[in-house]
C-alpha cells in the first residue's frame, strides 16, 4: 500500500485542496498531518485570537475528514522532525503542501525538503493553494517582483487561475498513525469577546450568505464604517480555510461593480505576498527607506497607550482601535485611519502598530499586516508617501451619522454628529461628565511634526 502525508499549514480545508487532491490521486492512503509549528509560535502566532479561531478550524477539519471516512492527524514540536517521525511510522514515499511566502516558510521548507530527501521521500510543494494567483507566477520584465499595484494588477487580470477543486469523496488514512488531541476553543483564554467563529463551515456559509446579500453594493459601501459592508472573510483566507481561487473565481460569475471590486481586493492580498516572497526582509525592515527618526516608544509610551486603548480623545480613532479589542478584527477603512494617526500623527515607528495589531488580529497575517502598515507609514509600496488620513474629515465621510463612533465609544451616545467627529465641539466640562479624554494632539501640531521629520516644512 503506497501512502502520502498532507501537511496542513494555513490552508484548513477540503474543498479546493490541490496538495489533499494529488496526494489522493496518487497513493493508496493518505495521512492528514497538522504540525503545532513550535518555530511559529515562538514567531508569534500563539496569541488568543488566533489560537481560538485555528481550535474551530482543526475541528472542523476533523469532522469534514471523518464524514469521508478518514481523520486528521496533530503534532506538536518541530514540524521538520514531526514530518519525519510521521513518514518513517507509515512509509510515506510522499509529502504534500502548500507553498508558503515569508521568509519562516521558505527556510522551513528549504530544511524539510534536505529531511525528506535524507529519508527518500519525495516533498511535493504546490504553488497557488493559499493565494489565486502564485506570488513568481506576475513578474516585470525587469524585476523579481511588482512594486506598484496598478501594473500588477493589470498582469494579474490577464492570468488563467486554475478551476477550484471539488472536495473529495473519501478519504481513507492508515490504520495505527497516533495523534494529539485536538485544541478546544473554550481552553483558550484571554480570547476577545466578539471573535468570530473559525472552520471551512462557517467560512463557506458566510461566503454563500455574502454572495446572496452583500457583495451587489461592495463597490459603493465597502467603505462605510457603520454599514459594515466588508465581506469578513480575512480571518477564513488567513487560515485557508476558504480558497482565495474560489472566491475569485464565484465573484468573478457575477456581473456588477460589487464583484469587480471584490476582485481588487484579493488581488491586493496576492500583490502583498509577492513583495513579501520577494523581499521577506520587508515584514521588518522599510521596503523603502525615508530615513525617519522616529519617536522612541519610551518617549511616546502614553500617547501609544492611549492609541491602543481607544483613549486618544480622537472619535472614530477610538471607536476602531475598540473594535479590535472587543472583536479581534478591525474594518478596513478603520484600520487605515488608526495606522494613519499613530504614525503620521504621533509619529510612531509603524512597527509598533504592526506588532500591536498582530496580538489581536485573528487575521494577523505577516504579508497583509506588515506591508498595509507599511504603506501607510509611507515606507511601503504607496506612490504618496506622505500622505496623511485626517481622523476628522475621515470620521464626516465615512461615519457621517456617527453611528459607528456611538456603538464603539458609548460616553459619547446622545451627541449630535459634529460633536461626535470633532474633539473640538466637546467642551471641557462635558468631557470630563462622560469620561471621555481630552485630544492628546493636535492635528495641526502632529501634522508640523511629521512634516518636519520628513523634511517637508
């Protein structure tokens, strides 16, 4: 009897699997092996957000695997040497995955591959499983890697994703391979209150849901703070525990500006990954420099402070940076602004935010997060670097009714919509009956600063 090992990393499901589906196609059994990377949580990962969603994503796995007749196998330890033990236990002559993009996967891989082929067995790495469009599949003719989004987005359009796989029918695992318990939701403290539930079930349902209702006016309200019209499928495309292809290739079925921009929008995820892939020093390290003295975090401390507790008398600044707190998760015109003023208002290094953000994120994603803050910060791949969201012109745009600022910041209910966007319009006196801080900057004044910093004045 042949066998091959799948190993799961961020691609938690069984529709649209292409590593699951060659494995099948080309062995008698397969085993499903999740790895609990103990390089990835060193990295980070093992915040309670995360974990908690990746405890629903494992479980649903499990039964999605069951219902075909097979079972999901869990390691801890170094994934290279659980690998190992796994194939020596069965005499895999194959493993399976699924490409990764920063710089720990590909050393991970570069190790696993030496392992594999130490121990005669074939690594087969499958490219285009966690993005639609594989991150060296659009290149300039020129360069490794698209630096602008706009060509880059050109050549993707042009590019023929491949069919999404259906799940399959059966799944039959050798009998004796031993496996951890899996993680439960409810053993994970310190998990936000409002954190969505993870699992390829609850991503598809959801999925279906937005296609039916949502994605028609994606286009006009994605924007709209209160509305809420986002898809929310992050934390599922994190995960993989939907296909990005998948998505591309549904959206793309329907006609309408709503699928059309839906599109953009995973094809920024997958412009992302290529800089990334490219330059895996750019989760750290300015992709491009100007040379910014910023503020020292010692010197900054009680303005951070206040940024990441939504106490920077700032509205619609304290009603996001709440959101994440409560919910582990942040609309994207939130997290924007809220990136905006902690780096060009307070003149904070973006790698603060950046780390800030990942310990809640469930979609922290090292590619999206990174490089999103990068570009806001103006050390990204944003063609005006200098630019600068007003929270207060922001706060009118996209929140006008205040609606959004009232579910968030509710000292400040019972305000009319000028008094909700401007700290200016709160009197002292007033402030002080609802509890709600003084602004701990001006806009002007933090606008001079960063203007100075970067040599504009």
């Amino acid at each position: 009897m042949t066998v091959s090992v799948v190993l799961f990393t961020s691609d938690l499901r069984i529709h649209d699997h292409p590593p699951l589906r060659a494995a099948l196609d080309g062995s008698d059994a397969v085993v499903p092996l999740f790895v609990r990377d103990r390089g990835v949580d060193a990295a980070g990962f093992a915040v309670p957000n995360r974990l908690a969603f990746l405890a629903d994503c494992l479980a649903d796995l499990e039964a999605g695997l069951r219902a075909r007749g097979g079972r999901l196998i869990l390691r801890s330890g170094d994934l290279v040497d659980e690998v190992g033990k796994v194939v020596a236990e069965t005499g895999a002559d194959a493993v399976h995955m699924a490409a990764g993009h920063s710089g720990y996967a590909h050393r991970r891989e570069d190790r696993l591959r030496r392992a594999m082929e130490a121990a005669g067995c074939r690594l087969s790495v499958h490219e285009a499983v966690g993005t639609a469009v594989a991150p060296g599949a659009v290149t300039p003719a020129s360069r490794d890697h698209f630096a602008v989004f706009t060509p880059y987005f050109r050549h993707w359009s042009q590019q023929a994703t491949r069919r999404p796989l259906a799940a399959p029918r059966a799944v039959r695992v050798p009998d004796g391979v031993g496996s951890e318990a899996l993680p439960a939701r409810r053993d994970v403290h310190g998990v936000s209150p409002g954190l969505t539930r993870g699992g390829e079930s609850a991503g598809r349902r959801q999925f279906n849901a937005w296609l039916r209702t949502g994605i028609s006016g994606y286009a006009e309200h994605h924007d709209d703070l209160p509305g809420d019209a986002t898809s929310r499928l992050s934390p599922h495309l994190h995960f993989g525990s939907l296909s990005a292809t998948e998505l591309v290739h549904r959206a793309r079925a329907q006609e309408g500006a709503g699928p059309a921009a839906f599109v953009r929008q995973l094809a920024w995820r997958d412009f992302h990954h290529q800089v990334l892939a490219a330059r895996p020093d750019a989760a750290s390290a300015d992709y491009r420099p100007r040379h910014d003295a910023w503020r020292e975090e010692r010197e900054a401390r009680e303005d951070i402070v206040a940024w990441r507790e939504g106490r920077t008398g700032y509205p619609v600044i304290d009603a996001a940076m709440r959101q994440l707190l409560y919910e582990g998760w942040m609309h994207n015109r939130g997290r924007l602004l809220t990136a905006s003023f902690l780096t060009k208002t307070l003149y904070v290094n973006w790698r603060a935010g950046a780390r800030y953000f990942l310990s809640l994120l469930v979609d922290g994603d090292i590619a999206d997060n990174q490089l999103n803050w990068q570009w806001m910060a103006g050390t990204g791949t944003d063609s005006r670097p200098n630019r600068v969201l007003k929270p207060v012109a922001q706060a009118k745009r996209y929140d006008p009714d205040g609606h959004y600022v009232r579910r968030w910041v509710p000292e400040l209910r019972g305000l009319d919509p000028s008094a909700l966007h401007d700290p200016g319009q709160l009197t002292g006196p007033d402030r002080a009956a609802r509890g709600y801080p003084d602004a701990i900057v001006g806009l002007a004044d933090g606008l001079a600063r960063f203007r100075r910093a970067r040599g504009r004045a």
